[in-house]
C-alpha cells in the first residue's frame, strides 16, 4: 500500500545523538555523546518510599486522570523555583510538560508557519532544531562570543528579518558550547525584543547547575510585556526518567499551550507529577541539587585537565561555568565527522558539531558531555580521543 504521508515529513531526520547513541551500546565505549545525568546521583532509596508514600496516602488519586495544566502542589512549587530567579508569576501561568522538549515541539506548532523565521544562536540545541523543523520555518543564526548572544548580530538579524516569530535563546551554560549569556546582554535582549516586537523563547534546563559564582536572573525576570515563554525542567536535577518539565508565559499565552497539551496527551503522567511533588515537599532537594553541582565541578575540571594535557595545541575549547557540555573547535578545514569515525573505532564517543547549525557548516566542531561518565572513564576517554586527533 502506499501511504500519502504529509509534506512535513521531509523535514523530520533522525536525531543525530540518538542515533550516535546506538554505537556507544557495545561494551568498553566511553561515551561523550549524551546529555545523561550521572545516573548514580539519582535518589533511589528516597523514591521507593516516596512511592510507597503517593500509593499509600493518594493511591485513587495517583492512578486517575487529572487536569492538563498538572498537579497543582508542583506548580506551586515550581512558581517558588522560579521566583528565586527573579521570575515573578502565579501557578495558572504555569503548564507541565512531558520535559521540556515537549514545550520546544508546542512552540513550534503555536508559532510557526511555512517558511517563518526562527531567529537562534548559532551553534544552538539539536533538539530544538529537530522540534521546530517539521513546521518548515527558516533559520537566522545570530554568532556568539564568550560573553553569549552578540546584540549587534541579532540587532542586524532583526533589521533583515522584520516579522520573525521568535528568538530562541539558551541564556545558562548554552547547549553546546556551555557559555553564558551575560547579565547586560539579556537586558539588551529584552530591549530588542521590545523595540522589534519578537518574542523570547527562553529554554534554560541547565540555569541550576551553576558550578562557580552567582545565580544570574533570568532572561524573563527583565520581561515587562509578557514577552517571554520561559520552558523549565526537572530533567537535569533531579530524574530525566520522570520526564518532567514547564512552560511559563503569560496567561493567555499559557492558556494556547495547555489547548495543545490537550490535543496531544491530555495530560504529564499523574503518579510522575505526585511522586516528583512528594519528593520535594518530603526531602530537601536543594542538598540533591548541590551534590549534582560537586560532582559535576569536579568532572567539568578533570576533563578540561585531560584537554589541556592531551589535545593537540592548535585546538580551541570552551572553560564553561556550568551545565553539561565542552564545546570542542578543530583548525579550519578539519572535518570532526572523520575524527569521530576514528574516535569510535578507539572506543570513545562525542557528538559532532555540524548537527547543531541549522543551516549547515562548520563541521570543525564537536561537543563533550563531562557529567555522565566516571572519573576513571574521563581520563582513559580524553586520552583516547588525543590520541585520535593526534594521529590524524
């Protein structure tokens, strides 16, 4: 039979660290690939009584339906977590999500058309790319420095693109490259938002897992107009299994989303949403985040030590200050697809850079994750891969 499948279908391609992923399945491959969490930080123990807590004290409860916007305690929740970046909302502007991929793909279907202009830094989140490609929008790169998002790029960005719906921005140790937006830059954004009438897409999974200095406020604390749709996760602290994140914006905007959210699933998982709910009302989850954040600084600097003693010396890399990732630039020229064939046959993984541009090049690049292996498996992987790249 043939099927008629929808033209959008030709912009859907399979995820390039998914697929990536399959080859780091054989045993001895050390894997820099993913954006995993360190599974052995997960709160095992505590969760089988939390379970047993919810089944016990709401078990009718915990196996019904519920409501679309979430459980309304985590919301709350939630409106307290933001509030400590300066976010001031209440919890009906609050929506939950299955993660926050789900708001990405509920954006894309909120906002876009055929050929609309999604305005991002360049390189940006795979992910997003792949979410917001079926809806065939056109990409506008804006280039980053240390600093983040240049405001004189996405300035001329604006000026050659009038009526672009939206900029989407990872303000907090960027997915790739780790770096930061810095506090006067997202003033400036929110200003250029204002004077050009485009709003913000904010996606900030990695905001608490700062691993040196303040807290910065958010893209969204600076917004005056309900020009921002903050999307939020509990994938990257506490267990991504849950599939747990949120969308906040502005109530009729949140209003549109949580229609969406009807459509597709109806509703996040309801012993998810409770146990997630239990966990925070029950223990502190500050003292879990904080243990993240320690083991985390330690592997972010053993890899960077490994870099610096292993990698060839015309190669640059980012020194984040938190998040997951350690965005890798080789000679111009360099093709990092080649080193990752190489790199595989060695046994170690990362993510080639060229997936990360929407519109293509800049296949000199590569992306290391640091949170999900061991120490011991830092050392041996980075050692492999300055063997690779040495011999190449």
């Amino acid at each position: 039979m043939k099927f008629g499948f929808a033209d959008r279908m030709e912009n859907v391609k399979p995820s390039a660290i998914r697929e990536i992923t399959k080859l780091t399945q054989k045993p001895g491959v050390i894997s820099f690939a993913g954006g995993y969490p360190a599974p052995e930080l997960f709160p095992i123990e505590e969760m089988k009584q939390i379970c047993s807590k919810v089944l016990d004290e709401s078990g009718k409860e915990a196996l019904q339906y519920t409501t679309t916007e979430g459980f309304l305690p985590l919301r709350k929740h939630i409106v307290e977590r933001m509030r400590r970046f300066g976010v001031e909302i209440s919890e009906d502007q609050v929506l939950l999500t299955n993660g926050s991929q789900q708001g990405l793909d509920f954006t894309g279907k909120l906002f876009l058309n055929d050929h609309d202009v999604i305005i991002c830094e360049s390189p940006t989140y795979v992910g997003a790319i792949s979410a917001f490609r079926p809806y065939r929008p056109r990409f506008a790169e804006v280039a980053m420095d240390e600093g983040g998002m240049r405001m004189d790029a996405l300035e001329q960005v604006l000026q050659e693109n009038p009526g672009a719906k939206f900029i989407y921005t990872i303000p907090d140790f960027q997915n790739p490259t780790g770096i930061t937006l810095e506090p006067e830059r997202r003033k400036m954004l929110m200003a250029l938002s204002a004077r050009y009438q485009v709003p913000v897409i904010e996606d900030n999974p990695y905001a608490e897992l700062g691993l040196e200095g303040e807290r910065l406020p958010a893209v969204k604390s600076y917004d005056a107009e309900g020009a921002v749709i903050y999307l939020g996760s509990f994938s990257k602290i506490f267990c991504p299994g849950l599939r747990i994140g949120w969308i906040a914006a502005a109530p009729e905007i949140t209003r549109k989303y949580v229609m969406l959210k009807q459509a597709a699933d109806l509703q996040v998982n309801t012993m998810a949403q409770r146990e997630l709910a239990a966990f925070v009302y029950t223990y502190d989850i500050e003292s879990h985040i904080a243990r993240i954040r320690d083991v985390y600084r330690a592997r972010r600097d053993l890899m960077l030590k490994a870099i610096e003693s292993e990698f060839p010396d015309t190669i640059n890399f980012t020194n984040p200050g938190g998040g997951l990732f350690i965005w890798v630039e080789l000679p111009e020229g360099a093709d990092a697809a080649n080193v990752f064939q190489k790199a595989i046959e060695n046994d170690v993984a990362f993510v080639p850079g060229a997936a990360f541009y929407p519109n293509g090049g800049h296949e000199n690049t590569f992306r290391l994750n640091y949170s999900n292996m061991s120490e011991e498996k830092i050392i041996e992987g980075i050692k492999r891969l300055g063997q690779v790249l040495k011999a190449l």
